[in-house]
C-alpha cells in the first residue's frame, strides 16, 4: 500500500519462512513430458560458505573438501537440515497445494541462485552445485537428474568466481535471452579482476543453444563500500520490465543505460534500496512463477548476413499451452527495410510438423538490412511477440550475395548443401539435399555430446527424421548434428529438437 500497489492484483500466500532469500528455495517452474505444469523442489539447506578462485588462478583443494566436510553429517536425512533452513525448505510444497500443480521433489540440491537456464535445455552454474552436491551425487548423476526433473540437457559449470563465499552464479552473469549474456565487470583493482574475467572467458568459450557464440554483454559494478561492488547482474526481468538494484553511487546511471542498450524495447526500471549485502540485490530476493498456459513461440534468429535467395525463409515454433487453439490471422512476420517506419507482414503458415509454421520474406536487393519481428495470438486472450519488446526491439540481418546462385541460379551446387524444416522441430523434420549426381548419401545424427543417435537413408534428395534415435525412442530436448558424407567432403547442419 505505501508503494501505491494495486492489490487487486496482489495473491498473498501465507507461508512459514526463515530467510528472505527466494531465489534460492522458492519453485523452479517446469512443464513435464507431457506438456503439464509443475513445481521442481530440490533440497535447500542454506549457504556454506567456501574458497573459490584464487588470482594466480589454482582453486585450493579445500574448496573441493570443504562443503563435503561441512555438509556430510546433515546428508543422511537431507530435508531434516539441521541449520534453521526447514522452513524454507517446505515453501514449495505449500506453493503447490496453492496453485494446484504438480510439486516433482528432487532429490538434489539445486539453489537457485545458483542457476540461470536459457528456457532451450542449456544451465549455467559455477562448481558449488557440484559441490554441494557431492556427498548425495557424482557430477555425472546430478546431470542426469537435472536433465531428469528440469529438462537441462546440457549443464555447463563454471570455475567458482568468488575468492570466498556463496559462489553463485547470480552475482556475476545473467542471461538477458538464450543468445546473449550480461556478467559483471569489477574495477581493474579489485581482488576478483582477474577471476572475474575468467569466468568471462569460459562462457565466451561456450555455444549456444543455436551453436553460435553468446554474444557477452559487459556492466561495470563499481565501488560502494570497500571490496564491495555494486551487483546489477542481480537482478530482475519479469515480462518486459527490468528491474535493476541500484546502489546510490555514480554507475547506477551507466548500468541502467546498459541495461537499455541490451535490451531495446523492455522497460528498465532502476530500484534503490541500501540494505544489499555483497552478495546479493534483487535477483536473491524474488522468483517468478511462470504462466502455465503461455503462448511460447520459439525461433532461431537468422544469421547477422544471409545469402541472398528470391525469399528469405522463417521458421517458427507456437505452443499454446493453453490448448485454445491459435488465432490463424494472427500469426504474422513483421518485416521492413532498415531505416523504413512502416511495417510489411507476411503470414505465418502451418506446417507437416507438429505446432511448426513457416513464412517467406521476399527478397530486396543483396547488401540490404532487413529488420524483422514475429507476432501470435491464441484464442485464450494471450498474444505474444519474438522478441518479447517487439516491436520497439526486433531482429536483424543483412543479405549478402551469394556467389554460387549469382553464376547460375539453376545449376545443381557443386557441394552437398542441407535445409531442415522445420528447425527447431518436435515431433520430426524434413531434410533436403542439395548434390550432385544420384548417388546415396549417409545421414548421421548426433547428439551434443557427439554421440550418433541415428543414421538415415538418404537415397532420395528428401528425407523425414522423425526425432528418435535408433532404437525408437524419442530424442531429448536440445541441440543435434545432422551430417551428410559424400565420397568428396563431409556437410552438417546443426537443428534444435524442443519438446
């Protein structure tokens, strides 16, 4: 009421706590396999503190030792806890009775501080969670039951970047959408510099759920007390607003223009307080819960240049959790020459597979920037556009020549070329040919950890995959290889299987 709320808007729901913290034990919020909403509630038993990063760059080995020492005894009965967090620990359970949703208890410790998921399969977490798992699980069985219970079917932990404390990764990056990432850069003189900088190392080492590089988005967290640096990673993008912890000293301005310049479109909205610790703001002390009927569309974003072809293919994902059903004349491209005010729609049309739509941008003149947005609406009332601030931010490209179609755009390419649609898929996908001759080709399918899943024929220049491996079974969400071996070289494609 004194911040001027509407509290009709408001659900209070009343639950014992013991800490403030609600990232860290509040829900993690899932759809099943079967599309079902739900509540993912690990274990949560509070913060042991431990050594991390050292500046000449070696991690003590009581860093690894550490949090096993300090949490073995409690790992015989993990949700008696015996440190005060029991509270806390049972949030999720009255939040399910609640809501009316399902609660998945996950018999692990997954703080959620200390992960930030880019909502296509892929995690981030610095070591602790290894860590702090270790007296129940090995590395490789908390991937299994993360892949189990939140669908991350590729988990990327990062060397711990505090010198000592909590480790989380919240502190120090944040994903701003599954391409791009914001981490934290602290003056030339602190203590962490150099750990810091590390971290944004490995994660500029990394791919992204579309196999390119994550574009890195840097924020400068000065000074306010000491060793203690602004944390404006820490904070909060709810819908398109954002809201960013400020700290009353001179870079609260620069940090909110950051935050603009990332994020065209959303909202920034700056939010003062002077009671964060070092190791906390906003992030720590909120949790969104997700809408279980969302309208969710997904799309690989075209690359920053494409050949140039007579139109330009688009395709999308629209998954209306709800089930209503989609408003077809709703589901649109936006498209428009850079510098254009005026917007040129195309119909987004369905295809073969299931919830995949496909529409096609005619093609300006090769060395043009295109600007482009994608738009649906569901019979629920829910309307939604990629990007989500569309259409004050969008996407972009530029067509380039192509110099193989300019000699004859009706000559067979001399190398074998791939198409896949739909891209990402779900239930299967098309994949076309382009080689010369008639004679087969090997198609092999691999999985992000290089594994081959599956080999197709590929004696006709077309050809289905319906998503499972070779044994029948439905492929895991996340990133594939479809490569074509011809006598001559050897071609892939990369495709995204969402589930």
């Amino acid at each position: 009421e004194s911040w001027g709320v509407n509290l009709d808007h408001v659900r209070f729901v009343r639950a014992n706590t013991y800490s403030h913290w609600t990232r860290d034990w509040g829900p993690h919020s899932v759809f099943d396999g079967s599309g079902t909403y739900g509540i993912a509630d690990p274990y949560f038993d509070g913060y042991p503190w431990v050594s991390g990063c050292h500046i000449d760059g070696d991690v003590p080995a009581q860093a690894v030792a550490q949090p096993v020492a300090q949490t073995a005894a409690r790992m015989t009965s993990p949700r008696a806890g015996t440190r005060g967090w029991e509270e806390d620990d049972a949030v999720n359970g009255v939040l399910a009775a609640e809501l009316g949703c399902l609660l998945h208890e996950m018999p692990a410790y997954c703080t959620g501080g200390n992960i930030m998921v880019d909502g296509h399969g892929i995690a981030f977490s610095t070591r602790r969670m290894v860590n702090e798992n270790a007296p129940l699980w090995s590395e490789e069985e908390f991937r299994g039951l993360a892949q189990d219970y939140l669908g991350i079917h590729s988990y990327r932990f990062l060397d711990d970047p505090e010198i000592h404390g909590i480790q989380h990764i919240d502190c120090y990056a944040k994903l701003l959408d599954e391409e791009t990432v914001l981490v934290k850069e602290v003056p030339a003189w602190h203590p962490e510099y150099a750990c810091v900088e590390r971290l944004v190392d490995q994660i500029s080492a990394q791919a992204n759920c579309y196999g390119r590089p994550y574009a890195i988005v840097r924020i400068f967290c000065d000074s306010y007390s000491g060793n203690a640096v602004a944390g404006y990673t820490n904070s909060l993008i709810l819908n398109t607003k954002v809201l960013v912890p400020l700290f009353g000293i001179a870079s609260d301005d620069d940090a909110l223009q950051t935050f603009a310049g990332a994020m065209p479109g959303y909202e920034v909205i700056g939010f003062p307080y002077g009671s964060w610790y070092d190791y906390d703001a906003l992030h720590c002390r909120t949790m969104g819960i997700f809408d279980r009927h969302m309208l969710r569309i997904w799309h690989r974003r075209l690359d920053a240049e494409v050949a140039w072809a007579p139109v330009i293919p688009i395709e999308a994902l629209i998954d209306d959790r709800s089930e209503a059903g989609l408003l077809s004349e709703e589901l649109s491209v936006y498209w428009r020459v850079q510098g254009e005010a005026s917007w040129n729609r195309v119909a987004l049309a369905a295809t073969a597979g299931a919830d995949s739509f496909r529409a096609e941008i005619p093609a300006p003149a090769a060395g043009t920037n295109l600007e482009y947005y994608l738009a649906a609406a569901d019979l629920s009332g829910r309307a939604e556009t990629l990007p989500r601030s569309a259409p004050a931010g969008f996407y972009s490209f530029t067509l380039v020549a192509d110099p193989a179609s300019a000699e004859d755009a009706q000559t067979t390419p001399a190398t074998p070329r791939i198409t896949v649609a739909p891209n990402p898929l779900r239930d299967g996908t098309t994949i076309r040919l382009a080689a010369p001759g008639n004679q087969p080709l090997a198609l092999e399918i691999y999985d992000a950890r290089g594994r081959c899943v599956r080999r197709l024929s590929a004696d006709s220049r077309a050809t289905h995959w319906d998503g499972r491996d070779a044994g029948g079974h439905p492929c895991a969400a996340g990133l594939y290889w479809i490569v074509l071996r011809d006598p001559a070289e050897t071609t892939g494609r990369r495709c995204l299987i969402v589930r």
